[in-house]
C-alpha cells in the first residue's frame, strides 16, 4: 500500500474512534468550553479532541514512512509542544501570551534545528545572510499560520474542514512531485481531520480546543516550507503553497485589519467577527458559512496547485488575483453584520477565535 494512502487510512480510523474515548475524558475531568455571549454553542461542549487528532496523526506518521526520521522527529517534537501548551491553555493554566510568544516561535526553532526552514533568501542571496533572513521568516511564517488556525476555530467543523482541504491538495503536490515524508504526513492530516469532523461538524459533539487548533496550524505551516516542488520555476514553487493555505489567511486579514481599526488587539480580543461570522449574518447560516469557507479552501488550493503548473510570471497573475480577491472581499465584509466586542483583552486566544 502506497505510504500516503497508508497515512491517511491509519488516520482516519484513529481520529475516528480515538475521539470517543477522549470525549468521554474530557467530560470527566471537566475539560468542556462553557456556553458565553461570544461563543456559538448553547450548550457545554468538551474540548480535547485535539489530543485525539494529535494521536491519529503520530500513530500513522509512525506507521506509515522511514523516510526522514531526524525530521519527523522534530517536526512531532514541535507540533507536540504546541498540542501541550494548546490544551494546558483550554485548561485555564497559562496566559494566552504563553502560546504566541514562546511556545509558537520554540516550535518553530525546533524546525529549524531539524533542518526545516524557508529558504527564499538563502536561494536569492546565499550565505549566512540568506539563512539569518529564512530563519526568520520560518518564525514568522510558523507563528503567523499557527496562530491563524488557532483563531480559525469558531465554529462547528470549520477549523477541521478546513485543514483537510489544506492537507489533500498539500497531499496531491507532495504525491505529483515524489516526496514521501510530505505526501504521508500532508495525508495524515487529512485523515485525521476527516475523521474528526464526523464528531465535530454541527451539531459538534466535541471540539479540537486550542491543543488541536495550534496543532494543525503548526503541521499546515511545517508542510508548506517542506514542501520541495522540483523542475518548476521557484517563484512559483514560492507562491504555491502560501495560496493552498488562502482560507486561513483570508480569515486572519480580515480580523486583523477590522479589530485593529477599532482599536482593538487582534489576537486577544474575543468577537464573532470572523468571515464565517459574517457570511452566517448575511444569511447563510452556520452551516452555509462554513461550507462556504470550505469552498473558499478549495479554490484557494486550486489556485495553488494552478499555479505549481504555471511559469513564475503565470503563477504570479494567479497570485495578484487572488489577492485582489481577498481586498475586495475584505472590504464587503467589513460593512457586513457582527458583533462588536468591547476593547478589553481576553485570557484565552481560543475565545477570541
């Protein structure tokens, strides 16, 4: 059986009946996110399912490739920490500061001490310089993705589908390019994001909570600078996966640019003023916000995958789009209906999610 479809298998089951017994956990020891005026949810909900989709992606990394031990290594050593510090944080046990500032950029040194890092400067410039630049710029792209998913999750199924749409198109381009270690771990995320949203999607029977969030952010983020696409102009190979992970950044733009013209701290500020808040006033629902958003996930990574087929300057046009895209979209939405949240600090990133 191809590696990948082994990953993915292997997840899939797992996250799936992983999940029952960690519910069932955090029920127990009362591991549940309270009901709230910036919450969704109208009934207490538990919140370790992160630790289910954090087992199915180890066992099927673990099962599934050889390939590549010292990176597989760090690259769990990393998003370990962030799962820990994720789900100590759903717990109520450290300041959310915790997570951004220490926790997020550590991880991310972990990359960098297996030998995973960005490398647009060292190709440009070269030499100790280039990697002083790339290195960070891996600490500034793995915050920034981490933290964009661990604000992604604000609603039933979003947070999950979303990765899973990531991951299948990070799958494809790691399986079109022959890179094993990519294809099975982009392939475990898939199934173990699969896997949960039978339990998560609305009406959730369980969330992810911030261990999960940080988690997959941490794994989207870990992918695309692995990713290797050989034989295609680098411009291109650059613009690739920044554009399959659109649907988070889409979200993190508009919540960045809305709460920092009111005033307000973008990431410790808790509202329901995401994209998917939005779409959800204007009609659409719940679930008819989250599909969309799905939606956007997948053209996104069309947009990607596109563009790895393209030249740079073709890739480029695909780019500019995209983003003239996200302006016009940025600036319907901000005239959209939501909640305005009032300009204090929260104690938990995942309720300013």
């Amino acid at each position: 059986m191809p590696a990948g479809l082994l990953a993915f298998s292997i997840a899939l089951v797992a996250s799936v009946f992983l999940t029952v017994p960690v519910r069932a956990l955090a029920i127990r020891f009362g591991m549940v996110d309270l009901p709230g005026p910036r919450k969704v949810h109208l009934q207490p909900i538990p919140l370790l399912g992160g630790v289910a989709i954090y087992a199915a992606v180890v066992i099927a990394a673990i099962f599934s490739t050889s390939a590549a031990r010292d990176q597989i290594l760090g690259i769990l050593a990393g998003a370990t920490l962030v799962a820990a510090v994720g789900v100590l944080d759903d717990r109520g046990l450290l300041h959310h500061q915790v997570k951004l500032f220490v926790a997020m950029p550590v991880a991310a040194g972990i990359l960098l001490a297996s030998g995973i890092h960005a490398q647009l400067f060292t190709t440009l410039f070269g030499g100790r310089s280039g990697y002083l630049l790339d290195a960070a710029l891996t600490i500034l792209w793995v915050v920034g993705i981490t933290a964009s998913f661990s604000i992604l999750d604000h609603m039933d199924g979003l947070c999950a589908g979303i990765a899973a749409v990531a991951s299948a198109f990070f799958t494809a381009l790691a399986l079109l390019h022959g890179q094993t270690l990519v294809t099975s771990l982009a392939a475990a995320s898939l199934g173990a994001a699969a896997g949960f949203l039978k339990w998560n999607f609305k009406p959730a029977k369980i969330f992810m909570g911030d261990g999960g969030a940080m988690f997959f952010g941490f794994l989207m983020a870990t992918l695309a600078l692995k990713l290797r696409l050989e034989n295609i102009d680098r411009l291109s190979a650059w613009l690739a996966p920044v554009l399959i992970l659109g649907a988070a950044i889409f979200d993190t733009a508009l919540v960045t640019i809305s709460r920092a013209r009111r005033g307000l701290l973008p990431f410790t500020t808790p509202g329901k003023d995401h994209v998917a808040h939005r779409f959800a006033n204007l009609g659409l629902g719940h679930r008819g916000a989250v599909l969309t958003m799905y939606l956007i996930g997948v053209l996104c990574g069309g947009a990607g995958l596109l563009a790895s087929f393209l030249s740079g300057r073709g890739a480029l046009i695909v780019a500019a789009v995209c983003l003239a895209g996200l302006v016009v979209a940025i600036s319907i939405l901000e005239r959209a209906p939501y909640e305005r949240q009032q300009q204090k600090p929260h104690t938990a990133m995942r309720s300013a999610a």
